[in-house]
C-alpha cells in the first residue's frame, strides 16, 4: 500500500479472537505504535485503525499477527456472473467460519452426554464404564477443544492469558487428573464406582475420576460460543440487510437504447429506466415521468411518496406506479443508502464508556483468576483437606471465570439497537450518543424543516360575499400554475389538490414583485399582493382601484400579523379573495411535541424568522418558549448560553445554518431530508423527517444504553457472586462451565430483546 499524507483510516477483519480479553490485547498492542490509534470490537470481529502516513496497512496487519491472530483489509465483493473468480460473499464466509465449530460442538455432545449421564447415574456405571468414559472423552478433550489448546498456546507464546487459557488448563487439568487416577491410581479397578455429587467429597482423590467435567465443560463452552457466534450474526442482520437493499442491475439510456448494467458501473449524470415494481437504483432526479414511490424500506413511511419531475428520489427505494426516467446524482459510497449504512456500521463498532471499562477489566481479568486459581488450590491443601478437594475448587474456578458475557454486553446491544434503529429511519452515530440520551433535559428545535414542512403551502381561501371558493382556486390556481415563483406554486399545488385539473390560461403575464395578470375562461385575472389591485399601473397603462371589501382587509391583515403571506384574487375588476399561504406545519409536529415532552424533555422553539411567525408555530404545535430572529452564525450561542445555564441541550434541525448548533449541542439530531452537513454534524438521523422520529430514537437509544448497563450488572454480577463459590470447592466444574456458557448467551439474548422495540403508534 502506498502511503498518504495526513492520517489514514482503515478497517481492519480481525480472526482468531475467542474473548473479549483477545480484543482487549490485539487493541493495546496496535495503541502502542506510534502514530496509532486502535479499537478492536469482539462483537464484530473489526478493528477500526487511524494511523499515520509513515505508517502502512501491512504494518498494523504485522502487528496483528504478530500478537497471534490474523487480520486482512475487507474485500469488495464483486457481483456474480460478471465473467470473473466468483468472491464468497460475507454470509457464505460467515457460514464457512461456523462449520468447523458446528462439527466439533456436535461431536463434543455426542460423546460427553453419555460420560456425564454414567457419572451420574450409578445403575449405568458398569464394570468397566470407567475405561468407556475415557474412550468416549479422550476425543472431545483433544478433537473438540484443540481451539481452546491451540489459542492457549498461542498466547502464552507471546506471554499473555486470555479465557481460553482459562478453559485449557481447566480441561486439560481434569483430564490428566483422571488420567493417572485411571492408571496410576484405583480408578481403574474394575467395578469401582463413585456418585455425581455438587460439593466436594474430602478423599484422598486416587479412585476420583473428573472425566465428565473435561467432556461436559467442553461440550458446555462449544455450545456457548457456538450460539454466541449465531446470535452476533443475527444482532447485525439489520445492517446486512440494509446494504443489501440497493438494486443490482439497473437499465440505462445510452445512445437511444436501453444497456443493462451492474449498479455498481453506473456515474452521476447517467440516466436509468425504473419501471412498475423495480427498485430505483441509485439517488437521483426524475427526468420523466411520474408515479408513487414505496420508501418503507429506507424509512418506514408506509404511505407511498408522489413524484414527478424534477423530484429527488432514493436508491433502494421501490417505484411502485408510472414508468420513470431518472438522472443519477449520487453514486456508490456517496448515496443516502450507503451513507446509512456506513453510520450503522460505524456506531457498531464504537464503544462506550462502559464498555471500556469492562474492557480494561477483561484485560486484567486472567491473570487475576489464574493466581485465585493457584491460591484457592495452596488454601485447600495448607488446610488438609486433600488434593482432590483443592484440584476440583481450583479447576472450578478456573471454568467459571470466563469474562466473555463481559466482552458481549454492550456489543451486542450496540449491534441490536442500531440495527433495529435504521429499520426504523433513525440512525445513531455512535456509542457515545447512548451516554448522551440519558442525560438531556432540553430540545431546541428548529422551525423550518423540522417542525414545518419547508415549503410554502396553501393553508386558507377567504371568499368576498356571493364568491364561489371553487372558482376562486380554480382560476388563481390556473394563473399561478404558470409561475415559477414558489408562492405561485404553493396556491397551484393547493388548488390542483382541492378542484382537480386546473385550465390553462388565455393570456398570462408576471408583473415583478407584484404578482401576475391573465386571461383565464374569459376572465381577466388578477392575483398578487394588495398593491396590484389598488391603482398601480396596469402594463397596458391602463388604472384600476380594487378595494378589498372590509372582511377580506380583516381577514389579511389577521394572516400577516400571524406572520403568514396574503395573496389578493381579483377578475373582471373586483376583488373577490385573499389566500393565506405559509410554512404548513407538519401534522406530527402537535404530537412529537407531546412525546418529547413526556420523555423529560423540555422543548425550545429556535428560528431565524420574525417572533409572530414562530409565536404562532409554537402555539399550534405546544411550545412554550421561543427564539426567534436568530441569525444561522447565532444559533450556536443560544445552544451555549442554554449549555451555561446548566442545561443539557439536544438539537433538532435539518439545514446548512443548523450544522454548527448541532455539533455543539450535547445530542444533535438531523433531520434526514435536511442537507449534508446538517447530518453529518448530528448524532442521530431521523432518515423520515418525521419528528416524532426523534422520541423514538431518543427512547431507542435509552432502551439500548439500558440494555447494555444490565448485561454489565448481570456479568459483573454472575463473575463476584460465582468466584468465591468455586473457589469454596461448592460448585463442580462441570456446573460451573454451564453456568459461565449460560451467562453469555444470557447477555445476547437480553441484547436481542431489543429487535422487538417498537415506534410508538401514529
């Protein structure tokens, strides 16, 4: 690899790691480069490397598998059928990686069920069950557990302990133990028996055999790590199945003919065909056509979204009406799909503070058990008690100590709930966010585009005494329909929705700064502001005076006191209504409002428009306190006048002028359909732009942060509680590899609970 100025970042696949105290080792030795910053997730098997420019990726690899694991850059994978070597894909090496301990776990089963049921049922201890015991154990001692062997090895080759350390010696010591009790001993008498028992029996150990604690605590561990792997697989399904969301060939216009190409082969300008029931292939403009979008996938609106040209549209979206022609603007790592995915992946591969704090404990952890281990062992025999009584708590304490459930606990809570965040729309950016969550008492909210919709739209039609409100729409929204100007399109929009097709116009002219006159059905049309119908010169040089009569005067003066444009209607020289047209409030804003509240929060109205637009905002949507006439570079300084204050500030917003503020609030939450920058300054993308979106993700993240804190508890817990037992010789080693195995899978499956999280009800 050639080297690059500045630091580089790289993601590295990390195999070999067994625990979290592996992670914890290939970390610290990756840190101690210079230049070098590393954090290594068991979870999802990923180092995450920023590094210098004298510093190259076959460095960090070297120092990777130098510390005895492997490490390789994730490969591109590259489509099938393309005429190239076909590279498996992640689910296929997923599935190769799991075979090998699929085999040796049923094999583990297979032959310890009958060693642990003769060990502890009498009436199946035949004359020479005990010979049988060891032919049937010897294989999942050696065969089964070489993983735990060879990484055991492996580690102390370079100094160090980690948990499988732990479980060899653990293993290996009961089988040796039975070994010379068999051989050397009087376990191997004929007809000798001895009962399964809980506690320690004080003999002298020779006619004691430990054969079932060697193939059960194997077969226990396999199992655990086994649906351990499983469940880490199915904790990241949601992000698989997010990058695998997009289309994989697309139809493009080339030259006049349609050319079937991969995805990934298409450039921002190209223009692709979308028929009825395909996936739109990447972000781009319709060109042509029109029809109704499912965006459900990216985030989960189920009401199809209308568009027609000049529309921005989504890749892995679903074009479910007309037949579209689309433009491409976004391509490859650049596409809102991928983005998501990029912001999923990298919240998962953050860590906590928690987290890494169970980390630095993980990592000291071993060699702590490994002297409680030589300690409990000295204590039983300095005692008297016997070798059997100090061997068997010594062993115990060893298998009981695993600290995986304390590598998983917030992993795979991370995993889970930012998986189950972007089924939802909403996007958290890091672990560090969950911390956040907790703390924040106070949501400025942005107006335009978050509460409101950020465009203008027709809210009111006030009729003159005798004046029809369907002739009103229908011939100011002919007359408008032929504008460009955004207030135009507004009354249009609004106008071809309540009467349906609109004429077309006779006669049109745009009278700059004024409005627009025409011909529509025979009626000279006026629309415009006041001034336009109150003798201001006609363009033919023609007068006109058209009062408006006193009700439709109250009635405008009302709308702009309430901060809202009033638009004047007047044909064949009379003035016969007045429009209100305004930044509509979203119809979620009242109810988001309620749930924010609700979760603690207290909201702030923050807006650059003037005070009786945003006071009439804040009153429909339950708002009690706002800020208005900031300007964008302001914005900042409220959120840190509100931080001095002692409060802990969350930002909703979706603009360029909202960046800032969001990156100085202590949560920042961009709205999806805001702007780039918006988003990537936010710690949470609501993907929707639904604020209601926002109490789900800050409930979501909650729930998530919670989840991790009782997997903390309960590993922690299990590890105090179970140590000083084993070591008190009151649990068997057996029992205490079902227990450690049980501790992790209890952690995923507390974790997966989260997939079941639900946004509240609209």
């Amino acid at each position: 690899m050639t080297t690059t100025t500045g630091p580089a970042q790289v993601e590295l696949a990390i195999g070999g790691m067994t625990c979290a105290s592996c992670a914890a080792r290939i970390e610290k030795k990756l840190n101690r480069m210079d230049g070098v910053e590393a954090t290594v997730n068991y979870a999802t098997e990923k180092a995450k490397v920023t590094f210098d420019a004298d510093i190259s990726v076959a460095d960090l690899i070297a120092t990777v598998e130098a510390t005895g694991y492997t490490a390789e850059e994730p490969q591109l994978e590259r489509p099938r059928g393309d005429g190239g070597d076909e590279q498996p894909t992640d689910e296929e090496k997923a599935d190769a990686a799991l075979r090998p301990l699929k085999q040796r776990l049923v094999t583990a089963v297979a032959l310890a069920v009958p060693v642990i049921a003769m060990a502890m049922v009498p009436a199946l201890q035949i004359e020479y069950w005990q010979w049988l015991s060891l032919a049937l154990a010897a294989p999942v001692v050696v065969y089964a557990a070489w993983p735990f062997h060879r990484a055991a090895w492996t580690n102390a080759k370079h100094g160090a302990a980690t948990m499988d350390t732990l479980i060899s010696m653990g293993t290996t010591a009961a089988f040796l133990w039975s070994l010379w009790a068999l051989f050397f001993g009087t376990a191997g008498m004929p007809g000798m028996t001895h009962p399964f028992e809980l506690t320690i029996a004080r003999t002298d150990g020779a006619g004691n055999i430990y054969l079932e604690a060697a193939a059960g605590v194997t077969a226990f561990i396999l199992a655990g790590r086994y649906f351990e792997a499983r469940s880490k697989r199915k904790a990241g399904a949601a992000l698989k199945a997010l990058m695998q969301l997009g289309a994989k060939e697309v139809t493009v216009l080339r030259g006049g003919r349609e050319v079937t190409v991969a995805t990934a082969d298409l450039q921002v300008g190209d223009r692709f065909l979308v028929r009825p029931g395909e996936k739109i292939a990447t972000d781009g403009t319709v060109v042509e056509g029109s029809s109704a979008v499912d965006v459900s996938m990216l985030t989960g609106e189920s009401v199809p979204v209308e568009v027609g040209v000049g529309d921005a549209v989504t890749g892995a979206t679903l074009n479910a009406g007309g037949r579209l022609v689309v433009e491409a603007t976004r391509v490859g790592a650049d596409t809102q799909l991928a983005r998501m995915a990029k912001l999923v992946e990298d919240a998962q591969n953050g860590k906590a503070a928690a987290q890494r704090l169970a980390d630095k404990i993980s990592a000291v952890f071993v060699p702590i058990v490994i002297a409680l281990a030589l300690g409990t062992l000295g204590f039983w025999l300095g005692t008297g008690s016997g070798l059997t009584a100090a061997f068997t708590a010594a062993v115990a304490v060893l298998i009981i100590a695993c600290p995986c459930a304390l590598g998983l606990a917030t992993p795979t809570a991370l995993m889970v709930g930012t998986g189950r965040g972007a089924q939802l729309g909403i996007l958290i950016k890091g672990p560090e966010v969950l911390e956040t969550t907790r703390k924040v008492d106070t949501i400025v909210l942005d107006k335009t585009g978050t509460v409101t919709t950020g465009r203008m739209t027709l809210i009111k039609v006030h009729t003159a005494a005798g004046t029809d409100e369907t002739d009103v729409l229908r011939l100011a929204g002919a007359l408008e329909h032929s504008s460009e100007h955004p207030i135009a399109q507004a009354v249009a929009t609004g106008a071809a929705a309540k009467v349906g097709t609109l004429p077309t116009p006779e006669d049109f002219a745009s009278i700059p700064g004024l409005g627009v006159q025409g011909v529509v059905d025979g009626h000279a049309v006026l629309v415009g502001r006041e001034k336009l119908l109150t003798g201001v010169p006609h363009v033919e040089g023609q007068g006109r005076a058209m009062e408006l009569p006193p009700s439709l005067k109250s009635a405008k003066d009302a709308a702009e006191q309430a901060g809202k444009t009033a638009i004047a209607v007047a044909w064949d020289g009379e003035a016969r209504a007045v429009l209100e047209v305004a930044d509509a409030v979203k119809e979620t804003s009242a109810e988001a409002i309620r749930r924010l509240r609700a979760l603690g929060l207290t909201p702030i109205l923050l807006t650059g428009d003037n005070k009786a637009v945003a006071e009439a905002v804040a009153a429909e949507v339950g708002i009690g306190e706002v800020i208005a006439e900031v300007m964008p570079q302001d914005k900042v300084d409220v959120v840190k006048r509100l931080q001095a204050e002692g409060r802990s500030v969350a930002m909703v917003g979706d603009g360029v002028n909202d960046a800032a503020a969001l990156a100085q609030a202590d949560l920042g939450l961009a709205m999806g359909t805001g702007t780039d920058a918006a988003i990537e300054a936010g710690d949470l993308t609501l993907v929707r732009g639904d604020l209601r979106a926002a109490a789900d993700a800050i409930r979501l993240s909650r729930k998530t942060l919670g989840t991790i804190r009782s997997n903390l508890f309960w590993a922690f817990a299990y590890n105090v509680a179970a140590l000083p037992l084993a070591a008190a010789g009151l649990l068997n080693p057996m029992i205490a590899g079902a227990a450690m195995a049980f501790s992790s899978v209890f952690v995923v499956g507390n974790s997966l609970r989260l997939r079941g999280f639900q946004a509240a009800d609209n």
